[in-house]
C-alpha cells in the first residue's frame, strides 16, 4: 500500500488509503489490494505517465512508445502483474495479453 497512489502517511505512523476511505493496517499494507495503483514515479524508469482516470493510469513505454494501463478493470494490468514481469516490453506483446485473457479470474 506504500507503493499506492491512493495511501498516504498520517499521523502517528498510520498509513490511510483515499480510495476506501480508511485507515490501512499494516498486515494489509504488505498484502496490498486489486485497487493498487503504483506511484507514477517509481514507474518512471521504463514509464511515463499519458493519461488518467479515477481508477487507472496510462503509461507508454520508454523503450518501444506502446501504451498499456493499469486499474481496476479486469482488462486493465494489475500492479502485481507490473512487477512480475522483468522484460516490460511483455506488458504489451499481444500474444502475452491473449494468453492473460485466458486465464483472467484464475488465480496461480
């Protein structure tokens, strides 16, 4: 949840989330939630920012100019599936958005 665009610190070293309007225990600060948007900025080394809504970001990469989008929506990436993948020219290859397809709602 530290990571997320929707926490910030308060007092007293509690963290509260903007999107569900509550404070975050720590337990659910490492596990974090589907809602997780990263920090534009730690994204900036591969990423840039192009476009926003209420529940997702458009990047383009640096590397290729393609764009991809994170959220809510089930076909919008997931931050855990962003840092999954090392070779982040994958996070647009067709053929690996077609395989994701296939299993969405599967949990591995």
């Amino acid at each position: 949840c530290r990571t997320c665009l929707h926490s910030t610190a308060i007092e007293n070293g509690e963290w509260h989330c903007a999107r569900y309007d509550c404070l975050i225990p720590t337990e659910q600060q490492r596990k974090g939630c589907q809602s997780h948007l990263y920090l534009p900025d730690l994204l900036f080394g591969f990423a840039e920012p192009v476009d926003s809504g209420e529940y997702w970001i458009q990047y383009r990469l640096k590397s290729n100019g393609q764009l991809f989008v994170t959220g809510e929506a089930p076909e919008q990436l997931k931050s855990s599936e962003i840092r999954a993948v090392d070779q982040k020219e994958l996070l647009t290859d067709p053929d690996v958005q077609t395989i994701r397809q296939s299993f969405q709602g599967t949990l591995i």
